[in-house]
C-alpha cells in the first residue's frame, strides 16, 4: 500500500481530488520532447539528402517511386512534427481532465491526416498506373 504524503502541495492533489503534474516533472518532459524533436529534425533531414541523391540517379528510379518517397516522407515528417506538438502540449498539461481533452483532440486530428494521406497516396498510385 503506498502512502499518501500530507498536503496537498506535497502529493500533487489538490482537494478537489484533482492531480496536479508537478512542474519539474513537466519542465523534464519538455525538454525530452525537444531533444527527441532535434534528433529527428536529424533524421528527417538525411533522409531528404537521401531522397535528393535519387533524383539525381534519374534513370535507376522512376519518377512515380520517387514522387511516393518524397510523399512518404513529408508524410511521416508532418505526423512526428504534430507528435511533438501534442507531446509538448501533454507535457505542460496541469491535469488529468486537460491531458484527456488533449489526448482526444490529437487522436482526432491525426485520424484525419491519415486519411487525408491515405488518399493523396492512392491518387498518387492511381495516376502512376494511368501514366504507364
């Protein structure tokens, strides 16, 4: 059984029974969620070298499968960039009740992009098969 330390300054509950994130903890958080952020801009940067040194290749790719590469990336770059976002957002959160107003609006938004890159993906398919 774990103790309850006396006060509510000192457990982080407020007397409403509400919890409060202590700022330490959320301040910590923040700047995991940064470092986590500039590795990937690392990342997402070789990744764009990678994709650009195809190009130049010309013939050894088709242009279909680099227009999907390119897409596939500033795809995944776009779903991390609202990671963080939403990552930095939960980190400031003050309680439990934001954290779940927080948590629902992301899953929200992020359902939609999927299926807003869902299609621009099959559109891409789609064409590529007309061009051949």
């Amino acid at each position: 059984m774990v103790k309850q330390a006396s006060g509510a300054q000192a457990s982080g509950a407020h007397e409403s029974g509400t919890y409060e994130i202590p700022l330490e903890m959320r301040e910590f958080a923040d700047k995991s969620v940064e470092q986590a952020r500039k590795a990937f801009d690392g990342f997402v940067g070789a990744a764009q070298r990678t994709v650009a040194a195809m190009d130049d290749q010309g013939d050894a790719v088709q242009a279909g499968v680099q227009d999907m590469g390119r897409k596939t990336i500033a795809f995944a770059e776009s779903n991390v960039a609202a990671s963080f976002a939403f990552a930095q957002q939960l980190v400031r959160a003050t309680d439990m009740g934001e954290v779940m107003k927080l948590q629902s609006e992301f899953l929200r938004s992020q359902l939609e992009a999927m299926q807003a890159q869902a299609r621009e993906l099959g559109a891409s398919l789609t064409q590529g098969r007309r061009a051949k």
